[in-house]
C-alpha cells in the first residue's frame, strides 16, 4: 500500500500527499525591511502620519541598497494573466506538501488527475520520489548502466512512465527477492507494488509482445532499452544502431517514435560515433515486430545471418577509411545545392574515396566523429592525444599508430599507388582496429568523388569494387621509347620520393611538372592517362573552366584541386594550358595576374602535372624554370598511325562493351597497312573505330574492313 492512501490515525503522522492549509509565518514569507501592511498604513491617524513622512524623509537620504536586508515581493496576476508585483504577500498559500513530518518516509508518491477523460485510474502516478537510503543504493546497482538516472543525490525523483523500472523488470523483481536486509527487503517491495499497480497495463503489453512478438503503437517505447542495438536502415540499406533514447514526436507526415541512436562513420580523421535516427511512423493496433522499419537487433528472425552481413560489410568499411581509389557500378547520392536535396545518379566510374575534401566540398552535409566514454571508445586514424582510444587495451596499437601517421604524408595512407603501396602494406595492417561488435555498428555509405560524373557524392559499400586497371597500357602508348623511360621514371620517383627533396623554401618545388607540346590527336593527353593506368592512381583532369575566369577564382580552385590531388597521390592533367603559360603582356592586367597567381600555386604544388599545349613558342619565360620536362610530339608518320590502329583495334575488339559476342575482329595486316597511310591523327583513328564497331554491332557482324570504309567515307578521310 502506498504512503499515500494511508488514514492516519492517533498518533499517527498526516497524509503525506493531502498537506492541509495553513497561514505562512515563516520569516520567509514576513518582508525583513517592512513588516507594516499598507492596509495598516491607511488605518493611522493624521499625526502618526505626519511622523511617519517625516521617517520617510529621513529614510529617502540613506545611500542606495545601505539596508542589510531584503525586501519581498510578491507576484500577482490581472484577469488577463498580466504579471505585476506587489509587496502584499498573497493570502491563499497551501502549507508546503513535503516538511520534516514527511521526511521519514520511504517512498512519496505523487499522484495527479490523468487528462484523458476515459482513463481507468481516476488518479495516475505522475512521479515518485525516493527517500530511503536503502533504495538508493539497490538501484543504484540496479540502473548502474542506465542513462540518465543519477542515484547518488539528495533528491531522487523518477518520474512516469518509469521506464528504467520498465526495461529492467524482471531485474528489479529479482532484487527484491534477493535483498539483503530486512529494511532494504521491505523497502524494495513497497515500491514494486507501487510499481506493480501503477504499470499494470504496461507490463501486461510487454508479456504479450514475448509471447506473439507484436506491439501496439502506444507501448512501442516498451521494446528499446538505451544502450541496446536496433536493426534499422540507412539511405535504403541495412544497418545497426545504437540506442540511446526515444521520444514520441509529429511531422507533416503524423505521429512517430523517435529513437535517437549512434553509429560508427568515418569524418576522414577519426573513426568514431556520429548521430543518426531512426523513426516508427504511427500505426493502428499492433503489428508484427519485422513489420516496423526498425527494432532490436536481437530480436531479428535470422541474427547469425543479419550479423554476419553487417560484419562484412564492417570490414570493408573499415578498409576504406582513407584514401582509396576503387570501381563503382550503382546509385549514389549527391548535394544538389541549388535546391538543397539530396538527388540520386547512376555512377559507372572510377572513384576516389575521400571523406576529408568531400566534407570541404558538401558543408551542407558535413559531420565529425567523436568517441564515447569507456568502452564505447572508437579506434582513430590520427595522430595526437585528443584522439586517442579511449579502450584500456589499445594502448599498443597506439604505439603502432605514430609510424603510421609519419608515413601518411608520403602517401601510405592511402590505398592508391600499387608502387608504394606494397612497400607500406605491412605496416597498414598494423593499424589499430575496430573490435568485432564495432564492425557491425559501421555506416552502409562511403564518401568521395566520382572521376567521370565529376561529381562529390555518398557511395553505397555494397557497390564499390576493385578496378580492372588495362595491361602494358603505357606500353602501348605510340612514343619514342626514350622518352616513355623518362616520362615514367619521373612520375613513379615522384610518388616515392616527393618528400625527400626541398627548395630552400620548406615545402617549396617537390612537384614533377611536365609539358607535352604538339599538334591534335598525337598522343599528349593518352600519355597522362597511360601513366596513371601504370601507376595505379587516378587521373584528374581540368580545363580552364574550372578554374574560373578571374584570378582570385583561379587561385581558390586551383588550390583546392591541387591540395586533393597531391593527397590522391593522383595524376594531374591540364588540357590546353595556353591561357595560362603565354607571356605577360603590359596591356592585359587581368591576365597577367592569372599567370603570376598559376605560377606561384605551381611552386608549391607536391604532385605530378601534365600539361598539354599546341602553342609552346608562346609559353612565358617564367614557366621554363619550373617545369621539369617538356615534350615535343611529331605528327605522326605511317608507321606510328599503323601503331595505332593496332593499339585501338585489339583494345576495343578486347574491352569494348558495344562489339559481337566472339569478340574477333576480320581487319587484316594488309588492310592495316592501308589505314596507316591516311593522315589522320589518333583521336580521328579512334572516333572512326567506335562508329565501325557500332555499325558491325547493329548488323551482328564481325567488324571488318568494309565496316571501317563505310565510315571513313562518310568522314571524307578517304
């Protein structure tokens, strides 16, 4: 029986929850500096009035707050509901509800009218508050894990619907039968049957739901214990959760349950928690629990399966936290910044995964990771002691982690780069890594930059893949051997040893700048791409539109693509570069400022740059000093056109999607031969063969020379 529906008795203490009315004669509720009504100031005589003006004068001299004293006043309230403040203390104030009588008891509960008309209860617990020692400390033990409730105060107070008391019942039940002491015993019970008559309907809907596993919308709260792993989705994918708190809410869309949880992603520094949430939509009646778009990861039909595909992906996850150039084949997101929305794209392209630039890139959607207490600590990528694991037992993968990060800077972080990369594969496995029940809690998407959509986007993991990079491509390049010996030793020296030299200047002329000089179609740009297919990197390539058009927009785009790519380990490439390499002149100011502004960027630059010109006598002088090599490409002779025909010929008959099944061609040596004595160039030559392997596509023939006729006829090349 609660202490509140007790009849107390002679000698027996009064209803804690009733207290009675009584006049306020505290010195609180007296003003300390004066203690005279004004209805006692209107009753006085004249005389003792004209004393009193002549006290009021006196008081009026005194200094400003000189009083030791307060002074009350007391707020009161128009029919309006307008607030003023008066210094006549109110005459209707109840006694206070909890005094030294009620302090002897165990449990105060506090009761209130419910506010749905057709409630059973014609009073409902609002809260309760626990006084006695003994409980303190058995709940103490009992909600130890718990959020939220702090049991070590003065005042505990629990309030309705009691949920700790909810998702740690059978806990609680087994305290009270196993206490120890016969206060503590009685204690325990006493507030479970409060408990127990309280939450009848609610503990009723949890036994039901063990039994059919369906929960009606109004106890869906019941199934979620902070600190518990709910199975739920993220972008259209599966994912776990950690739980953390819920509460109903509404939006346009009706009624949820909102359950705020944590998972594990990666910002490009640390992987660690970041915060998602997960919503019920409000239904009628009760609905099966792999009915909701979310529920406890324990009580999924097939856990062993569900867990296991969450630690795979997990794993790859995992591996992606960094640098990493990868194939994707599916849909992926990006942030339209004109409409502010999310929009989906079809992606079929080589990627660079890149959390950090795209962070800078997509502000909108931007997030940090931050590790937890305790054991919820994550493992980080980066050096310094505000990220460090917060696990008792990482400290040796700490140690690791410092080689690691002096590494980073030459690249080894990132999985780009085969060259470098096998010599730092050994120490990369090294790094510290996220335990088995972390792996499970990672993130389904994956962020960086789409290389042909030119576009920063979230990749689903499920869809990235390893590239299928082209065989001997470099040497298949129509090139002086020569000068593909030095074109190749430059970009993979630089690679590897880009931090070992310096200018006078820290930081100052560790790039490879190249410049391949000649006509259209000969072979400048293939060369970058040849060397970045050897290399196993990724090829940027930008133009002067994406520089912007004046300076100052050149110098801000031009050091953000050059500090991405150095960080990529990539290949840069600048199609006609003329607008920024011819002379100053002293007529044009704005263009002379965007060739100062290019060659300083250029200083500074750590990677490695192709540029293409077909005008190399206009070039400024100031260029000559900073780059490195520069190539001149002939026009090709009949021999190298052959050599291209043949390139073209077995790399579309062996590679492209768009040719006959018994991918075989019926183009002969001698029919070849014919071909190279056309004086056209190679990106002619390979126009001309995707249109003839369209043609014998369409027919469902092998391609052939007719095919290859019928097209340069219709060109005018023959």
């Amino acid at each position: 029986m609660t202490a509140d529906s007790q009849s107390p008795s002679k000698g027996e203490p009064k209803d804690v929850v009733t207290p009675s009315q009584v006049t306020d004669s505290s010195p609180e509720a007296t003003p300390a500096a004066d203690k005279t009504t004004d209805a006692q100031e209107e009753s006085k005589p004249a005389s003792e009035t004209e004393g009193d003006d002549e006290k009021s004068k006196e008081k009026e001299v005194l200094p400003v707050g000189s009083v030791t004293a307060g002074h009350n006043l007391f707020a009161k309230y128009d029919k309006d509901g307008k607030r003023s403040w008066s210094a006549t203390m109110p005459t209707h104030i109840e006694e206070a509800a909890e005094n030294d009588e009620t302090k002897k008891f165990a449990v105060i509960v506090r009761k209130l009218a419910p506010k749905e008309a057709d409630s059973s209860k014609p009073l409902i617990v609002d809260s309760i508050i626990i006084q006695s020692p003994h409980l303190k400390t058995e709940l103490g033990k009992l909600f130890k894990d718990y959020p939220g409730i702090v049991i070590d105060v003065s005042r505990l107070i629990l309030h309705a619907p009691f949920a700790p008391f909810v998702h740690c019942w059978d806990e609680f039940v087994a305290a009270t039968e196993h206490a120890k002491g016969e206060l503590a015993k009685e204690h325990l019970t006493l507030l479970r049957d409060i408990l127990e008559e309280e939450l009848k309907e609610t503990l009723q809907a949890r036994e039901d739901f063990i039994k059919t596993k369906a929960v009606d919308w109004a106890h869906v709260w019941t199934l979620f214990k902070p600190g518990c792993l709910i199975w739920g989705s993220k972008n259209g994918q599966p994912a776990a959760f950690k739980f953390t708190r819920g509460e109903y809410g509404e939006n346009s869309c009706g009624r949820f349950y909102g359950l705020h949880c944590k998972h594990i992603d990666w910002d490009g520094k640390t992987l660690g928690w970041t915060n998602a949430v997960q919503k019920i939509q409000e239904y009628i009646g009760s609905v099966p629990l792999t009915d909701m778009s979310c529920f406890p990861l324990e009580m999924h039909p097939q856990l062993e399966q569900a867990t296991a595909s969450l630690y795979a992906r997990g794993k790859v996850f995992e591996s992606l936290a960094g640098y990493n150039y990868k194939f994707y084949k599916g849909m992926a997101l990006w942030w339209d910044s004109d409409t502010q929305k999310i929009r989906q794209e079809v992606v079929d392209s080589r990627i660079v995964v890149d959390a950090v630039n795209w962070a800078n890139q997509v502000p909108d959607l931007s997030f940090t990771t931050s590790k937890a207490l305790g054991n919820d600590g994550c493992c980080n990528r980066n050096n310094g002691s505000d990220d460090e694991s917060e696990d008792g037992d990482d400290d040796e993968n700490n140690e690791d982690e410092s080689d690691d990060d002096e590494d980073e800077s030459e690249g080894s972080y990132s999985d780009v780069g085969a060259d470098f990369n096998d010599k730092t594969e050994s120490k990369k496995k090294q790094k510290p890594t996220l335990s088995d029940d972390k792996l499970i809690l990672t993130s389904p998407m994956i962020r960086g930059y789409s290389l042909k959509n030119r576009r920063w986007m979230e990749f689903f993991i499920h869809d990235i893949s390893e590239i299928k990079f082209a065989e001997n491509a470099f040497e298949s390049l129509v090139l002086n051997q020569d000068k593909k010996d030095l074109i190749l030793a430059f970009a993979q020296s630089q690679t590897q040893f880009k931090s070992k030299f310096d200018d006078v200047v820290s930081g100052k002329g560790r790039g490879i700048v190249m410049l391949l000089a000649g006509g259209p179609g000969i072979g400048k740009t293939l060369t970058a791409e040849t060397v970045a297919e050897e290399m196993r990197v990724p090829l940027y390539s930008m133009s002067a539109n994406d520089l912007g058009q004046s300076s100052w927009q050149m110098e801000w785009n031009l050091k953000k693509i050059l500090s991405m790519v150095s960080a990529w380990n990539a290949v840069l490439l600048l199609d006609e570069c003329d607008v920024y390499l011819e002379a100053r002149s002293s007529h044009d100011v704005q263009r002379n400022s965007i060739v100062s502004v290019f060659l300083r960027m250029l200083e500074y630059y750590e990677g490695i740059l192709f540029m293409t010109t077909n005008r190399v006598q206009t070039i400024d002088t100031a260029f000559k000093s900073r780059i490195h090599l520069t190539l001149q490409y002939p026009n090709l002779d009949a021999t190298a056109r052959e050599r291209v025909w043949r390139t073209f010929l077995d790399r579309s008959v062996g590679q492209d999607k768009l040719i006959q099944e018994d991918k075989s061609h019926q183009v002969t040596d001698e029919d070849i031969r014919t071909l190279g004595k056309l004086d056209i160039n190679g990106r002619e030559i390979k126009n001309i063969l995707k249109m003839a392997n369209l043609l014998a596509w369409q027919k469902k023939e092998p391609l052939s020379m007719a095919h290859l006729e019928k097209v340069l006829k219709i060109q005018d090349a023959m």
